[in-house]
C-alpha cells in the first residue's frame, strides 16, 4: 500500500520479519523464566563451536545484511557476477536468487556479491553503450563511409540521441579498415537486437 520501489518494500519486509523472529524468541525465553545471566554461558560454550561450523553462513548472513541496506543491487536489478549475468529475483539473508537469459535461476551467495567485482546495468540510468567493428574494404570513401554509418545508425527507432552516435576509424586491418560504431540504447535487453539490425 506504500509507493515504496519493489526493492525498498522487498528491504523493509526482509527485515521485518528477521526482527520479530528475534523478538519472539526473546519472549519465548523471558516466559521459560530463563535469563541473560543463567544461559550466556551455555551459549559461549555452545557459540564457538559453531562459529567454526558456520563461518560461510556467517559470511554470508553479513553479507546479505549489506546488500539489504546499501541496496547496491536490488530486485530487477540486471546484474553481472564472474560469469553470470542475469536479473536479480530474490536477496535472502544467505544468497541472492538470479534469472539467467536461459531462463535459469543462479543461486549465488552474499559473500560473492560483496567480495567480487560486480557489474549492475541497472543501478543508475538504464541505457548502456553498443559498441560495434564494422571493416569497409581498402580504397572505399572514408567520408562517404562515415555520412553512410551516421546515417543507419542514428535513423534506428532504439537508438538514443542524446548522447549521440560516434563513428570512429579505429584501425588498419589486415583486409580492410575498421571501423567502429558507439551509440546508446535504452536498455541492456536492446544490445543483442539493435547490433543485429
């Protein structure tokens, strides 16, 4: 019912429900009449040696609370990982839940989120770069070449134009000039069929 964005209402729910699952057992022990001071010892004991069991949960739990609150991903995010790239669907306390372009979920874990290199299309503006090498045989018109690239280029209905397309002559090839092709697209789901066009 708030105008909260689909991550910041995913956030407050996530958190919500971690808080009043450790407010629950606080008064579950508070009703068995057991105190701080009568189990602190039994959970020292019992705490390190489990914080060698679960040091990757541990990590992991860490991790997810950081990606919860800094929110440099959220859900829809499209996001790259090493070498997955996908759409981000679920941040759990342990790991994050994405949709690859095969349509298959990723299950990744905090940890990777935070201790990697991570690439989110998403996270600002929407549109990204299509850069593509286009070789014209040797001996053509350079300035032709360039008005005609221009030309294709900037009359395709998904390129942006602000900023506009650049036309480049980036190398001499073993068979022809190289060329290359810089403009935006609206969204990193149009790369694929604007260079195909």
């Amino acid at each position: 019912r708030v105008r909260w964005d689909a991550g910041l209402r995913y956030t407050f729910l996530t958190l919500s429900r971690y808080v009043l699952i450790f407010l629950g057992l606080w008064w579950g022990l508070s009703a068995l009449h057991m105190n701080w001071s009568s189990i602190q010892w039994i959970v020292a004991a019992v705490s390190v040696g489990v914080g060698f069991g679960l040091q990757e949960i541990v990590s992991n739990f860490v991790s997810g609370l950081i990606l919860l609150l800094e929110r440099p991903i959220r859900v829809d995010d499209i996001v790259t990982v090493g070498d997955q790239t996908g759409v981000v669907k679920r941040i759990t306390i342990r790991a994050t839940a994405i949709q690859s372009g095969d349509n298959q979920t990723v299950i990744i874990p905090n940890k990777e989120f935070i201790a990697r290199m991570v690439t989110n299309w998403t996270l600002g503006d929407t549109y990204v770069r299509l850069a593509l090498s286009v070789g014209v045989a040797y001996g053509s018109n350079v300035d032709l070449v360039k008005r005609l690239l221009t030309e294709i280029v900037s009359s395709h209905p998904r390129v942006l134009t602000t900023p506009p397309p650049a036309i480049f002559l980036r190398a001499f090839g073993d068979h022809a000039l190289q060329w290359e092709i810089s403009c935006f697209v609206p969204r990193p789901q149009d790369r694929t069929t604007t260079a195909h066009d």
